[in-house]
C-alpha cells in the first residue's frame, strides 16, 4: 500500500525525521505511537504532502507508484486521507458544501448528501452539526466525529487520523472505533495516538514506536498495552 524508503523529513531547516523506512500494507491498522515530539504528527504531514515538511531524502510510494513529488491535492486523488490534530473551522461552509466540491465530477450531490446524513446517523452526529458552518462551535469530539465523516464519504484508500481520541469522551470514543472497526476492510488505517485507549476499542495489527524522528520498537497490540503500565522508555530499552 504505503512503502517509506529512508525518508528524513525537516520543518524551518530542522531535521525532525531520520531515515525511516517502513511498509505500510493494505487492509491492516497501524497504531503510530511516541511520546511528544518524536516526530508522529512529522509522518503524518509528509505522507500527505504538506510544503512545510520538506523531504530532505528518501521517497514514497502508494500502491506501486511513486509519490515523493505529488502535492498534497494530488495525493489526496489517488485516496491519501489525513485527518488532522486540529481540525479547521470553515465559517460559511458546511459538510455538504465542502464535499460537495470535493467530489464535483464523481458523485452527484443528492448522493453526497444522502452518503452524508446516513453515515452522521451511523457517528450519532447530531443534524443541526452538519448544516452549520464546519467546526464553528463544535466540542472536541463533535470535530473529530466530522472529520470521520468526511473520510467515510470521501473513502479513502489510506488513512492517517492524529490524535483522533484527544479530546473525545468514552461514549464518542467508542462510536468513533466501532465504525473504523466496521468499515476497515481493504483499507490502510494509521492512528497517530500517545495512549491506548482508542486501541481498546480497534486492535491494531502492528504498533510503531517513534523517538528522537526514529522508528525505535515494533510489535502486536500487547505492545500498546506494555507502554500503557511501563512507559516508553523502559519498553524501549527493554
């Protein structure tokens, strides 16, 4: 699916990623994980192609053709996803409108908005929250609910959630998981995450850990569960 070959990634001229390489394959999840500032949300950002993440070294490669050189709208088009941290508000626009556009040209837009009501259903969104202005006055969980929305009905091939759990009571959280869980086949999930609990609820098939922008530990989802009671540092060298 998704295949990193020694990539060294800078943001303002400074190194933050250091010849990471890794194959993402089709149909699994990946839980990302690492303490602050080890360079997650840097991986995040260079699969999807942000021009602040500069690509010092190394390339990229999704399902078999290379990408190093694609900007991120293009990316975007061979179904990379990247939900971000933070989502953005977008005063004036609402859901409907901004996929509306997305997918100008591929669906017609009773579809997409029947696509739209029946997946918010599924997210227990509530209605008044997809025909206001994206985000504006939106809870933390109301946003990152959005944001799934959106990957559902875009349907992505790979997707990349950063911190999808932060700021998402349990009940959100479990919703949020239940419908990954439900609608993971044949798709590429990475959850950039610091805890376990959202991997409670999806069980990820490989655990990355990231320090210092090095991939420094792989395993199975007991590996998740190791960091939780010990830490990563004594995981790390253990």
């Amino acid at each position: 699916m998704l295949q990193l070959k020694t990539i060294s990634v800078s943001i303002n001229k400074k190194l933050i990623l250091k010849n990471l390489s890794y194959h993402f394959k089709k149909g699994k999840v990946y839980a990302i994980m690492g303490p602050n500032g080890s360079g997650k949300s840097t991986l995040a950002y260079a699969i999807a192609g942000h021009p602040n993440y500069k690509l010092e070294v190394g390339s990229l490669k999704f399902e078999g053709s290379d990408v190093t050189n694609l900007s991120p709208d293009k990316r975007a088009k061979r179904g990379i996803f990247l939900s971000f941290q933070t989502p953005h508000s977008l005063a004036g626009v609402n859901v409907f409108q901004l996929l509306r556009i997305a997918l100008l040209g591929k669906e017609d837009p009773l579809t997409v908005k029947q696509k739209i009501e029946k997946i918010a259903k599924k997210l227990e969104i509530k209605k008044d929250l997809i025909e206001r202005s994206l985000n504006v006055g939106t809870s933390g969980g109301e946003k990152k609910k959005l944001e799934l929305l959106q990957a559902a009905v875009l349907d992505p091939k790979l997707l990349i959630f950063d911190e999808i759990d932060t700021g998402v009571d349990i009940d959100a959280l479990r919703t949020i998981a239940k419908f990954m869980s439900e609608n993971r086949y044949g798709k590429t999930y990475l959850l950039i995450t610091h805890y376990n609990r959202i991997l409670h609820y999806i069980k990820p098939d490989r655990v990355l850990v990231l320090m210092a922008g090095k991939l420094v530990k792989e395993g199975n989802a007991k590996l998740a569960v190791e960091i939780e009671k010990k830490g990563y540092k004594r995981v790390v060298s253990s």
